[in-house]
C-alpha cells in the first residue's frame, strides 16, 4: 500500500502594482491582477506590459515590492 497526498488545487493571489513611468510627464497607475499562488515575477512583468503603452516599456527596468493584504 503506498499513500499519496492529495494534491490541493492553486490558489489565485490579488497582487497590486504600482508602476511608475521613467518619464515625469506620465502619470503613474496602478495594477490589480489575480495572479497564481506561484506566480514569477517575469510573469507579472508581462501582465504589465500588455496593459502599458508601448512607448513606454522600451527598456523599462522592473522592480517590485509585493504586499501581503
């Protein structure tokens, strides 16, 4: 008899962003998305930069503090 765990489905996280544009002239925003429990950063990135303008993500470097609630 060999016992298994019983694999527990992912859970989704809310994960707020601020983005801060290189230029002045932008306003920065802010991003809320449901995210997987093991979600990478580079996978966040990309989620940002479809929801940025192009002008802006040329050579955008990304940092990123992530809040618990």
């Amino acid at each position: 008899m060999l016992s298994l765990p019983i694999p527990q489905a992912q859970k989704d996280l809310k994960v707020s962003i601020k983005y801060y544009p290189r230029s002045l002239l932008c306003k920065p925003k802010e991003f809320i998305f449901q995210v997987g429990e093991y979600a990478t950063l580079n996978e966040i990135k990309a989620k940002i930069v479809e929801n940025v303008p192009k002008e802006q993500t040329e050579d955008f470097p990304f940092v990123a503090k992530i809040k618990n609630k």
